[in-house]
C-alpha cells in the first residue's frame, strides 16, 4: 500500500492551530494576525449571498503556501501555514520600503500581514459562493476561463475588504478607505511579483500575472460607490476621479518599494510598470476579459442556488440554453 503524501499535514481550526504551537511568541503572534479573520468572515456572510452557506475555514499544518486550496465539495477552504510565514515578509517588505509611519494602521499592528491573510482566505471563499467549481465544470476550463474566475474571485475579495474596512470607518471618506484598502492589498501582492520573474506578463495557464491583478483592484475600487451598484463604464466623474488617484497611489507605492530593493542605485526596472506599459492595447488582458464577460452573467445566477438545485443535468442544460455559452 502506497504512503498517503498529505499524511504529515493536519487541518485544524483555528482555535486548534493556535493550540498546537508551542512557542508562546510564535502563538501570540500568529493570534495576532488571524485575529481579524473570523470577524471578516461574518461581515461577507452578511452582506453576500450564500445559499449553501460559507465554507469551513481550516488552516493546514506545516503546509507550504502552495498548498492552499478551496474543498469545494466539502466547502472547506484550507489555508497552508505557509501564509503565515509570508505574510510576515510582506510586512517586512512594506516596512522597509514605507517605513512605519505611512502604513496604514486600519487594522491595527502588523495591518499587511492581516491583510495578506484576509485576503488570501476571501479570495478562495469567493471561489466558493460563486459556484466557480461549477463553472469549469460545465462550460470548460480553458486559460481564459480559469483567468476570468481568478479575476471574479478577486474583484469580489477587494470589494469585500473595503467594505468591512468601511463598515468600522464610517467617519473616513471613501477614497481614503479605497487608498487604505489599495495600499494594503498592494504590500500583500507585491511581494509575489519577484517570484514571477520568469513568467510571462500573459501570466500562468491558471492564473493572471500579479501586476494585473494589483492593477485590477485599483479599478475594482474606483468603481464602488456608496449607491449598491457599480459605475463598471467608468461613467460617473467621480469614479474617474478616483482611479486616477488610485493609479496615482501605486506609482508612488512601486516607486518607494524599488527604491527599497538597493538605494545604490538610482532606478531599478519595474515589472509592474512594465506590464502597465505593454498592456496598454490590452494584450495580456483581453482573453480574459472577453471569457469574463461571456460567463459573469452564469456567474452571477449559479450564486444565487444551492449547489443541489444547479449542479444537474436539467438546470445546467436551461442555463447553458438561455445564456448560449461557449465550452
């Protein structure tokens, strides 16, 4: 009989988790950082809808970060120890290039590693109340399509951290809240840029590259309001407005973190700048926009059932007839 390769890995709750770390200054750290998790949690359950409910969130034991993955048919999302880990590098990272004073101290202490970890969890959540599984499953899983549920899922993760972020500010304007948000989902991704040196701008056959998808929030954000519906034409003034104070705020951010890499040198290449240089016409983008589009609307009606009533024959033939989607 063959070793099972997961045998060393345990899946525990968070409360176990944290029992199970013996190191005082490791535990009351990790506490720290997943301390908001839960409450963020409640706040998507509350606003979102979630027919089936939301998913379990386990954390895996002596995990890599790779190893993180939504269980979709055991609606559980399982997050590798290894985030942790990361997390704290990217607060490292924002340190050094920010310094103390200019991170944004919404969530308190180590705000980027908290944000890293919400972000993280959101992200695979919105996998799963948005029936992303059953997508695949029945209209294909080309690059494109896993393109387009990587960009519907984080879309949905942005939105959803700057309204918990907004629900306990009430007194901090909008675009203030949109920078804070911005800024700390910045440091949380930039960090992955480096890894992805050797990638090209068009990005993994699963997922986009990360400086679309830093550049991607900044629109997600731009286009929330405060009226429930989002100006995704860019038509109001003050959705332009805010988008290129956004633009405006990851320029200074890319700035400050390549200046932090070696202040010997005057300029060093920018990946970020220059996947925003080269996609100008949309070249690395466009695919996915276009799958984007076709399925948002399928997206949007699997949401709203129970996983029983649309993963059969009968409504998947309906939907696939009303909505004439490609496969």
């Amino acid at each position: 009989m063959l070793p099972d390769p997961e045998s060393h890995l345990q899946r525990l709750t968070i409360e176990d988790f944290l029992k199970s770390i013996s190191e005082n200054r490791k535990q009351n750290l990790y506490k720290a950082i997943l301390f908001p998790l839960m409450p963020f949690m409640e706040r998507i359950k509350a606003t979102w809808i979630a027919p089936d409910g939301m998913p379990n969130i386990l954390i895996v034991k002596n995990a890599a970060i790779g190893e993180t993955e939504l269980r979709d048919l055991i609606q559980t999302v399982c997050l590798a120890e290894g985030l942790l880990a990361r997390s704290l590098e990217a607060q490292d990272l924002a340190l050094k290039s920010l310094g103390t004073s200019k991170i944004p101290k919404t969530l308190g202490y180590f705000s980027v590693a908290k944000s890293y970890i919400m972000w993280s969890c959101a992200h695979e959540v919105f996998h799963y109340l948005r029936r992303h599984a059953l997508v695949e499953k029945h209209f294909g899983s080309t690059p494109e399509t896993k393109h387009a549920l990587e960009y519907d899922a984080d879309l949905c993760a942005a939105a959803a951290f700057y309204r918990y972020l907004q629900h306990f500010s009430a007194k901090k304007s909008s675009i203030h809240l949109k920078k804070a948000t911005l800024q700390l989902l910045y440091c949380s991704l930039r960090i992955n840029i480096d890894r992805e040196v050797h990638m090209n701008f068009s990005g993994s056959n699963t997922h986009p590259h990360t400086a679309a998808r830093i550049l991607d929030i900044a629109g997600k954000l731009a286009m929330l309001n405060d009226f429930g519906i989002a100006d995704t034409n860019f038509e109001a003034e003050s959705t332009r407005n805010d988008y290129e104070k956004l633009a405006s705020l990851i320029a200074n951010l890319e700035l400050a973190y390549i200046k932090s890499l070696d202040k010997s040198k005057e300029f060093q290449s920018s990946e970020l700048f220059s996947f925003a240089q080269k996609n100008v016409e949309l070249e690395y983008t466009l695919d996915r926009h276009k799958r984007w589009d076709e399925i948002q609307p399928l997206i949007d009606q699997f949401s709203i059932f129970s996983r029983r009533q649309i993963d059969n024959e009968a409504s998947i033939a309906f939907i696939g007839e009303n909505f004439s989607l490609p496969r």
